[in-house]
C-alpha cells in the first residue's frame, strides 16, 4: 500500500495535461484529412435541403394561389359560417 497524498503535486498535474495535449494533437493530425471532405457533404446536404425546401415551397404556392384567388374573388370563407345570410341551427351570431 502506498504512502502517497490523496492530492496530486503541480508537477503531476502538468505532466498530465502535457500527454493530455500531445496525444489530442495525435489524434487532431490523424483526423484532419477527413475535415473538408465533411465540411463539404455537410455544405453540399445543406443546400441539397435548401433546394429541396424551394421546391416545395413553390409547389404549394402554386396550388395554394388559385384555391386563395377564388376565395378572394367569390369572397367565400372554407367553413366560416357569414351571419349576413343568416345562421344555422344552433349557431350564434351576435355581434361582437
């Protein structure tokens, strides 16, 4: 059993951070090849998503502007009940 101080000294402190430094410098040099071929597929997937979220962006909008000049035109409302031509049964429409 050892008679060694549950603290460890300035020296020991600083030598660990010392192999902590240089073995994260090994393993940054050994992995740095693979960083711009990820930098450039997550680029080349962001706008691949950007393009894609147009595009369907577009595609409702042209289907959603007829359906929305009609309404505007007739001036109909889907599913509002217009209490200027009258209610329904069991439907309010007082004034606000």
């Amino acid at each position: 059993m050892s008679m060694r101080s549950a603290s460890p000294s300035l020296s020991e402190v600083l030598d660990e951070c010392a192999s902590l430094a240089v073995g994260g410098g090994i393993i940054t040099m050994t992995l740095f090849p693979f960083a711009l071929p990820c930098i450039a597929l997550v680029g080349a997937l962001a706008v691949g998503a950007g393009l894609l979220g147009l595009a369907i962006g577009v595609i409702a909008g042209a289907l959603a502007a007829p359906l929305l000049l009609a309404r505007r035109v007739t001036g109909e409302s889907a599913g509002a009940i217009d209490c200027r031509r009258g209610a329904t049964i069991e439907v309010s429409c007082a004034e606000p």
